[in-house]
C-alpha cells in the first residue's frame, strides 16, 4: 500500500527562558517543551529502526528519526534544522544534591543546603535528626547561614560568628542555588 502524506507548514523557534521549541503549523503555535520533544524524537528513533523499510542514507548519517516520512510530516527544512540544533537544545540539567563527603563549594558560594541538627534545644525536640533545607555558605572549612550581609562580613573580616552554624548541626549535602526570577516584561525590553 502507498500513499503521500500531506505537506505541513511548519515554522518554528526555539524559546530559551522557558527552554521550548515554539512550532506554527498551518499557522497554529504549539509550544514544546524541549525535553519532551527530544524524548519523542528518540521514541520515534526506536519505533523506525524496527521496520521493514530500509531507511534513507541522510536518516542514517543522522543516527536519528530513520524514517523518510517525518520529512513529509514535518517538512524537509523543519526538520534539518530540529535535528541541527538538537544538540544546542539540550535540557538544562536539574541541580542535583551533592554530598559534603564527595566536595565543597567554592568559599563564600551561596547555595541550598540539606542539614540536621543531632542536638536541638529541649523544646525543639521533635526537630531531632530529620532533614531540613536552608541557604548556607561555606568559607574556610566552617558553614554558615546565609545572607548578603554574612557574606560582606566573611569576605572582608573573614569571620562571622553570629551566622556561623551550630556544632549540633551537619551539613549533609549542599546544590546550587537557582537562576533567579525574571518576569516576561524584563525580556521583552
């Protein structure tokens, strides 16, 4: 059996603040989120590497989508330039938790810290080893709670003894922090 696929207008853009790829098909935006549109690429990659069909030597080169008809689908230039920029499209990579036994941030790095205190003050005892999250600070070899003013301080006098974290309290793991907010009016200026 064959049969043509219809041609599809297909323009799109890649949005890099909220990391989607931004199609109008036949004049109808769709937004993608940029990980899912790789997943369903690779998705599309295992289901045509199981037919019959041998697949073109431009699919092969591309060790991606092996199958002619998504240039129909898609259209011969939308494609090309998804799978082109593929590699510039990646996700951002989640910030994982990294233990405080694997390493250290760089001194006076602010960043998100998991901690438990072993040994809380009597009326805090329902706080006893369980895990909490806060923003800390590390500079020479001693933790402290962060704020801008803790770290004008560490970075000029090189203590801070009112920030400095408990002995009671461990440091288990640590992330850095987030891109701050930026509203949509803060692009388009």
């Amino acid at each position: 059996m064959e049969f043509e696929l219809p041609k599809i207008n297909v323009s799109f853009e890649y949005d890099e603040e909220k990391d989607e790829i931004v199609f109008v098909i036949n004049g109808v935006e769709k937004r993608v989120k940029t990980a899912d549109m790789i997943t369903e690429m690779e998705k599309l990659h295992e289901q045509n590497t199981t037919l019959e069909q041998e697949p073109c030597e431009d699919c092969i080169s591309r060790k991606r989508l092996k199958e002619c008809f998504h240039r129909n689908v898609v259209g011969a230039d939308a494609f090309d330039t998804i799978i082109d920029m593929q590699p510039s499209i990646q996700p951002k990579p989640k910030p994982k938790w990294i233990p405080v036994s694997e390493r250290l941030p760089e001194d006076l790095e602010a960043v998100n810290i998991t901690w438990v205190n072993h040994e809380p003050e009597p009326y805090y005892h329902d706080i006893k080893d369980k895990n909490f999250v806060a923003t800390g600070i590390h500079y020479r070899g001693q933790w402290y709670w962060y704020s801008t003013t803790c770290a004008d301080y560490l970075g000029e006098y090189g203590s801070n003894d009112i920030d400095k974290v408990d002995d009671a309290i461990e440091i288990v793991a640590w992330m850095p922090l987030p891109e701050p907010y930026k509203a949509e009016s803060e692009d388009k200026e």
